[in-house]
C-alpha cells in the first residue's frame, strides 16, 4: 500500500472475548480453532477469519492497495516454536491496482512445539489486518484460546495445510536467477525462472525477506518455459542497503497451481 493510502485510513477498536474476536462494525471476526496434538508432541491448531459478503482481508504480501497483516503471540503460554502458513490467495484489481487475499473466510495453520511437553498450552493471538470492500479499514483482533491435550483432527485446518504454493521441484521449477541494478531510490530487481506454464495470467509476487524493504507491484512477462519477474525495492528508511538474494521468495500465482520459489542465484 502505498504511504499516501496509509494516511487515509483509519483506526478502529474491537470487542474481544477468549476465543473469538468481532470488529465493533461487524465486519469481520477471528478464532483459534484448537486442532489436535501430534504424535512429536508438537500441536496443529489455526487461526480463522470470516468476513462479512463482499469484504476481503490480505495476504502476507498483500500488494500495493493492501495493508500488511501482522500477528504476535505476546501473552501465550508454553509456546516455544510457531510457524504459521498461509493457504494460497486470490490477485484482486482494486482501483486499478493489484492487491492479494481472500474473501469470505480464511484459515490459518498454525504449527506449534511447546517449551514443555508436560505443561498445557494457551495461544494469545493478536491480529493487526486489513479489510476492505469499498474502503480499506485496518482492524485489531485478540484472540485465546486453550489447546487440547488431545484434540481431534478439523476437517478446516487440514483442508487448509493441502491449499498450499506446491513447492520449486514439485512444480518443476528450474534455474532462478536475479539480477539486480541500481535505480534513483534503491534497486530494480529482474528475476528469470525456467518453469512450466502455471496456467492462465501468472502473476509473480517478490519478497524481500527483510520487512524494511518496501517492493513495487512488479511486472510478470513469459518467453516460452521462461518466466521473467521485475520490480523496483527501496527502504522504508530510504537508506542505502543491501540484497540477500538467498532471502529472495518468488510465489508465481496462476489458474492451475501456484508454486513457493525460494531463493535465486546471482
């Protein structure tokens, strides 16, 4: 989203409760759906967001029209590791520009390893997202949740673990390359990937890998089994900087399957 658009939108307060989260509008909701423990003692539970018709949250890389979603765990307890994915997004054309996300509803799983197997676990989520239908509205939900010593398996979760960017070698993905020259406030970042044709019009979303590193909405061009990605990337702090081209992820989103790149050579 662009600086311009940040400073239009505004700010609202939400009514919590220990497992479910409602905007005071209405418009959307969040829960922990608790999901089950694992054989390793780790514990697969997932954070679901509804919205009313018509409204849309974001993706992790929501495009220049969205607001980046953020998500802490602050206040949880027994958690030691989480790692959170995000099932494959919608491309949106809002206002002439691109944004990336769902409707309706999405599920988020959300793989935990306790510090203690011994010792119950309790998720504190707190999400800072985006909505949007004819406005875009940022929203703060908190939710919590208790996780079962056992649980049971939830068809929504697991549904959501397959929804997933298959993988570079799952697609067949070849040589990633990136070559990067300087622009007037950062760099111009061209990225060439020898991969098949994902179906329809693909469209390649770039991360940096740094949070610091703002990225233009890019352009996606094929030559045969060749994909060719380009964008411009600058500081937030519009400093000089450096790109770690391992850090690089490339998620070419097509009609057929999307698949996760991560990483390119020089």
């Amino acid at each position: 989203m662009t600086r311009t658009a940040l400073t239009t939108v505004f700010s609202f307060a939400l009514m919590t409760s220990a497992a479910l989260a409602q905007s005071y509008d209405r418009v959307v909701q969040a829960e922990v759906l608790p999901g089950w423990r694992n054989a390793d003692g780790s514990h697969t539970a997932a954070l679901r967001i509804t919205l009313n018709p018509g409204w849309k949250t974001y993706w992790r890389a929501p495009g220049d029209a969205g607001i980046p979603p953020r998500i802490t765990w602050r206040g949880s307890r027994n958690l030691g590791t989480v790692d959170l994915t995000w099932p494959t997004p919608e491309v949106f054309d809002q206002n002439g520009m691109r944004s990336i996300g769902y409707s309706n509803e999405v599920v988020l799983p959300v793989q935990i390893a306790p510090q203690s197997s011994d010792k119950p676990m309790t998720v504190k989520a707190q999400l800072e997202i985006g909505v949007c239908r004819d406005i875009c509205v940022p929203q703060t939900l908190k939710v919590k949740a208790e996780l079962p010593p056992l649980g049971e398996r939830d068809a929504r979760i697991a549904a959501a673990m397959i929804d997933q960017p298959v993988s570079a070698s799952e697609a067949n993905v070849g040589s990633v390359s990136c070559k990067v020259a300087p622009t007037q406030d950062g760099l111009r970042l061209t990225a060439t990937i020898a991969m098949p044709h994902m179906g329809g019009n693909e469209i390649a979303v770039i991360e940096a890998g740094d949070p610091y590193i703002w990225i233009a909405e890019g352009t996606t061009t094929r030559q045969g089994n060749t994909l060719i990605a380009e964008t411009e990337m600058m500081h937030v702090e519009e400093i000089p900087f450096m790109l770690d081209r391992s850090a690089v992820r490339i998620t070419v989103l097509g009609s057929k399957r999307a698949v996760d790149i991560q990483g390119c050579s020089g």
